[in-house]
C-alpha cells in the first residue's frame, strides 16, 4: 500500500490510499481510501508507516524545555574531585555542609568568583551552570557559603594531613615559595603593607606560602600578614611539616630569598632538616675569589662544577653557568649603561646650554643623581660635578668583575652526593617554576584568588586553602588532559636524556607539532586548560516536561562533540550522569 496525491485540476489535489496488485502479469491499482479530508501531518504519519518507520508526534509536542544550562565542565570538575578524593576530605561535615564545599571547591574551577557570585551561580533561579542542580542544593543561601568556609578553617590541618600522607610518603624534596595578593578593605587583621608581587602598592595585602610535592602537586598553604618577610615565613612551615604532619626527613627546595643563611642556622639545622637553596650575588663573588676565576672552559662538558668552600661547612656548592643566560646578561648590561649615559648626556646638556643653564653642584647633583638611578646603574659610573660642570666615566673594573659572573649560579645543598647527585640537585632548584606556575593559576589564569573580600582572618585563610583545593583539582586534571592541552607530554624523557640539568629542557617534536598545527594526533584541536573547559561547557544540561505530565521534570543532555568525548574519555568522568 502507499498514498498517492493526484491532481485534480483547479481544486486541491486528492490523496488516496492505494494498493498496487499483479493480476494476469500486469500490474493494477485500486483506491481503498480517500484521505483528502485528513491533516497534512497525519498524511506524513500514515507514509511513514507504511514505509515501515514509527510515526510520533513532532519534537515540539513531545517535550517542552524549560531551561538549557552549561554543563559538561561541570561534569568534568565534579568527576574529577571526586576521583581525586574531594567527598572524603569532607566527610565529617554535616551532608547539606559536604554539598556546599564540594560545590564551592567545583564552582572556583569552573567559574570564580565572589562568594555572592558563587551564591548566585548556584541558586536554581538564577543558576548560571548545572552544578547547583547536579548536586541537589536548592535554593542556597548566602550564610551557607560563609559557614562553609568557618567548617574549612577548623577542618585545614586534617585534609592537610592526608593530602602530606597521600604526596609525600617516602619523599625527601619538599618545594616551597611564597606570594602574596591584595585585599578589599582595611578591616582584615592580616591586611599589611609589604612589597607587593603584583605591583598594587597602594592596597594592603596577604602573603601565602605553598608547600609542593617534588612534582609539583599542592599540598598544604599556610597564610601570613602582608608585611611579613619571606625568611621568616619557613620556621612555621617547618613546625607544621613536623608536628602536624609528623615528617621528620625532609629537604627544603627555596629560593634564596627564601632559605638564607641565617634560616638555616636558625631553624633548619636545629631541626635536622636538609635543604637546596643558592647563593646570593655577592656571596658567588666571594666564592670566585676564593677559588680564582671560573672560566668558560671549565664548563664546557656539562655546564657545572661541584665545589666546597669554608664558608660553607657540610654543604656542597654545584656552580652552575647558563651560556644563554650570561648572553643575555651582557646584552642588558650594554643597553643599560648605555640608557644611563643618555641620561646623564641630557642632564650635561642642561648644564651647558647658554638660557638659562643648570648651575649649583647641589642642582646638578640631584637632576644626576635621579638619572643614574633609574637604571639602577649607579655603581658602574664615577660622577665628577662642580657648580658649573658634570662629568662621568665608566667603572670598567667593576663591569669588568660583573660580567666575568653573567650566566653563573650557585646551588647550595646539605644533602650528600650519595643521596642527591649534582646534576638532580640543580634539577630540583629548577622544579620550583612548578611552584610559580601553581601561583599564576592560582592568581590570574584560572581561580582568580584576588582581591580577597574577607574580613576575618579565619575567612582569608579558609578561602586561600579552598583555592588550593581548588587548584589540588585542576593539577590532576591538566596532568590527565595533557593530549588535548598545549602541554608537552613528553617533558620528562626530555629531562631524562639532557645531557645536564642546566641546559633549557627543549619542547619535543610532538608538542612542536602540537604548537604549529594547534591538533593533537588524532586531528582534535588543542587547548589551553581555560579554552578546553568553555568547549566542556557547551554540553547542555535541558530541564524538559511533556504535555502529558508537566509537572514531572525529565533531564536530557546534549551528545557530546568528539573533542568533548576525548576529554571526558581522559578524565574518566560520565557526562550523561547527572546525579
């Protein structure tokens, strides 16, 4: 059977029901209905059954969507928190309590903000993405947010503990550094002024230091008053390491801002704790006087030099000479004390000019004293000024003396050559860009921890460790998303074959072609961390009903792109749960 539309001159054409037959080796027809009278859409339902298809109702009449929500980076955060062991750092907490800090610590990767803003994201009437719903929290009130992060404060030593027991059992290396970050307000106790790492001096400010394991992974952080110094921050962090989390044998990794000698003497050695730090540039002039001068071709093999020296005692000295490095040295060397002489030039021009000219070796003093320093050039030059003249000339012993260190460092260590060898040593300083690149996503790229908006020094110190959390997420998921972000996935053989530890680790061939084609090997476009989970977050989480029941909510999720497949195949996570 089949339906046929046949014309019917100047009126609409007729639509029958029709069986085709053979009978005497031909084949006839015979109408059994006339279907003109029926709706045009009935029609097509009717020739899709006979073709052998099921006929249903159009999309429109079937489900009505409610709300549309991004989704799958929401997917891929919670699944991955809870792969990383985020409920159970909770589990003491009431229920209604462990939702919220799971939201919270899911919310910071997936959208940052304040914790009004948190408030609002997860609200269901004015929820900006799935996860107050994934979650079953309801309608949130603000006060929920702010006694979560009270439970966090007391909760901090414990999840602390198990993350120390989880990253550095049977580990020696220990990275640590520090940072800070400005506040809103002057209420807050632990609001100082300091130096100010990102160049807001007229706002006062936190420091925090972080404590790493050797790879990089957050383990604890510990919050201190903007005014505080970096050295004095390690005596606490030391104390903590020992009595919190009971680790006895551990090697410091700072930089020497951070471990100086008097903290070593002070706090360190009366520990019995071990470290890997470097020498500041006067005490690497001492050092090259007391060994005679490091010349290039001592390093021509490996590009280091272990040494010992007096002042020094039970540490072993790996110097160490980048040739790019000193390259690099000379060349801003050159331009600066040529920078300063313009300065200067300009300053004499003053002084000779014939209107009006500068004059009063005080005047001259100061116009001269402003130029040298600006380019930090002053102890290069010898200023010769007199009330109607200024005259310089270059220090080029001193230059001289300068440039014969450019490229040079210094790394100091307690540990023996039969616990760390020298090569390791240099390569465990250097792993302190991991505590770096942790601060900039802390900061800028990712969880935007500034500006703090707490008053309390409990709230200041719980919202720094949430962000550490929040960061303890992220880590696992970038080292899982590795094929699909810019990352070089191969960054550790590449450590593995360089000849010293020194030389920059070059990116390999595959991340190489990852930088130039921007796909990975199965033709996928890469990603930064932040591009990859906006993609994640065009998977939709829709909120239906049907004519039928309105009343009862059917959830239906978008099916995923293939590079949204990879991403939750590599992360382990089930876009399609949502509970």
């Amino acid at each position: 059977m089949y339906i046929e539309a046949i014309r019917n001159r100047n009126s609409p054409p007729a639509v029958l029901l029709r069986e085709a037959f053979r009978c005497q080796g031909k084949v006839r027809k015979r109408t059994l209905a006339n279907l003109s009278c029926l709706p045009a859409e009935v029609i097509e339902g009717l020739k899709v059954l006979l073709k052998g298809g099921v006929a249903v109702p159009s999309a429109e009449e079937v489900f009505t969507v409610e709300r549309s929500l991004p989704h799958g980076h929401v997917v891929a955060a919670l699944g991955s928190a809870s792969a990383c062991g985020a409920p159970d750092w909770f589990a003491a907490a009431p229920e209604r309590l462990r939702k919220v800090l799971l939201a919270m610590v899911v919310a910071r990767i997936v959208s940052p903000g304040s914790k009004l803003a948190t408030h609002r994201m997860l609200s269901d009437e004015t929820a900006a993405h799935s996860l107050g719903r994934v979650l079953d929290l309801g309608q949130i009130e603000p006060e929920e947010l702010y006694r979560a992060l009270d439970w966090l404060h007391t909760a901090q030593p414990g999840i602390e503990r198990r993350l120390a027991r989880k990253h550095l059992a049977g580990s020696t290396l220990v990275l640590y550094d520090l940072t800070s970050t400005w506040l809103t307000g002057r209420c807050c106790p632990l609001a100082a002024r300091g130096h100010s790492r990102d160049g807001k001096r007229d706002d006062p400010q936190i420091v925090f230091g972080l404590i790493c394991a050797a790879d990089g992974c957050p383990v604890a952080v510990e919050v201190f008053p903007g005014n505080t110094a970096d050295p004095a921050t390690v005596a606490a962090q030391v104390a903590k390491l020992k009595s919190r989390f009971g680790i006895e044998q551990i090697a410091w990794v700072g930089d020497r801002g951070m471990i100086t000698s008097a903290r070593i003497t002070n706090v360190l050695k009366p520990h019995g704790m071990d470290w890997i730090s470097s020498l500041r540039a006067p005490q690497i002039a001492q050092l090259a006087q007391e060994h005679g001068p490091f010349q290039p071709s001592l390093f021509d093999e490996r590009n280091l030099l272990e040494l010992t020296s007096e002042h020094f005692p039970g540490e072993r000295l790996v110097l160490c000479r980048n040739p790019l490095l000193a390259e690099e040295r000379a060349r801003k060397r050159a331009e600066l004390l040529a920078a300063t002489e313009a300065e200067l030039a300009s300053v004499a021009a003053a002084v000779t000019r014939a209107r009006n000219p500068l004059r009063g070796a005080a005047q001259i003093g100061l116009r001269a004293g402003r130029s040298i320093d600006r380019y930090h050039m002053a102890k290069h030059f010898e200023l010769a000024i007199t009330d109607t003249s200024l005259n310089w000339v270059r220090k080029e012993d001193k230059i001289a003396a300068e440039a014969a260190l450019d490229g040079l460092y210094v790394i100091r260590t307690s540990l023996g050559a039969e616990q760390l060898e020298a090569n390791a040593a240099v390569a465990a300083y250097k792993s302190l860009s991991q505590v770096e690149r942790a601060f900039r996503s802390i900061k800028t790229v990712d969880l935007q921890v500034r500006p703090v908006f707490h008053y309390s020094a409990e709230r200041v110190r719980a919202y720094v460790f949430l962000c550490m959390l929040a960061y303890y997420v992220e880590w696992h998921m970038r080292a899982r998303l590795k094929p699909m972000l810019f990352d070089d996935e191969f960054i550790d053989a590449a450590h593995a074959t360089k000849p010293s530890a020194v030389a920059k680790t070059p990116r390999s061939t595959h991340a190489k072609a990852k930088d130039a084609t921007g796909l990975a090997d199965d033709g996928i476009p890469v990603h930064s961390f932040r591009t990859l989970m906006r993609d994640l977050g065009t998977l939709a989480y829709n909120i239906t009903h049907t004519a039928l029941n309105p009343k009862a909510k059917i959830i239906l999720t978008t099916r995923p792109t293939p590079l949204q497949e990879k991403a939750f195949s590599l992360l382990g996570v089930n876009p399609t749960r949502t509970q």
